[in-house]
C-alpha cells in the first residue's frame, strides 16, 4: 500500500508559496520538505536587460555576500545594465555639445 504524505504546515493548497518535494527519512518513512523560492537576476531598469556579474539572492542573502557578488567595477555597476550607462554618458556628451553650439550661435547673432 503507498504511504500517504500531508504537508506539515497550515498551507493545503498547491500554491507557488508552498512548493515541496518528498524525501525518504533514515527511519523509512516519507515526509514533505518545503522549497524555498529562488530569487531572479536582477535586471536593468531602463533596458530591462540582466545584470551580467550580479548573483541573484533575495535581500536577506545579500547581507551576507561579499561586495564583490553584488556590483560590478563600473559606474552604476549592478544597477544599470552597460548599454544604460553609455547611452546616459552619450546623451550628457550631447547636451553639453548643444549648449556650446547655442552660445556660438547667439555670440554671432550678437556680431550681426
């Protein structure tokens, strides 16, 4: 006869939350052990692509990685994908490059 297992907390629906996998004890018998959610790389939020170099953890696991696991050496490195990054610095580039046009402009307009 197959052994019946119940799921040892209060949660009797098969929701995302209450995932579980059987596993035999050293005493014989079947038994539930809950699976914890695997948290998502992080992702960009201007482009939406992944962040390459950043392990994926949940905030209580982030405390405890080393820097190292969770930025990348560049600026708004683990937050900004590097396409983000080029694309603020080429748009700051071309702003400033419009400023300066604008004053060579009205300097010659005051010429004339």
């Amino acid at each position: 006869m197959v052994q019946r297992i119940t799921y040892r907390r209060r949660l009797s629906y098969n929701t995302k939350s209450n995932r579980v996998k059987k596993v035999r004890t050293p005493g014989g018998k079947l038994v539930f052990q809950y699976l914890k959610k695997r948290p998502t790389v992080p992702k960009c939020p201007m482009t939406g692509l992944k962040l390459k170099g950043v392990r994926p953890a949940t905030n209580q696991e982030k405390t405890r990685l080393s820097k190292r696991l969770k930025t990348v050496n560049r600026s708004y490195g683990g937050v900004l994908s590097h396409k983000a990054v080029r694309e603020k610095i080429v748009r700051a580039f071309l702003i400033e490059e419009r400023k300066i046009v604008m004053k060579v402009l009205k300097a010659q307009g005051v010429k004339a």
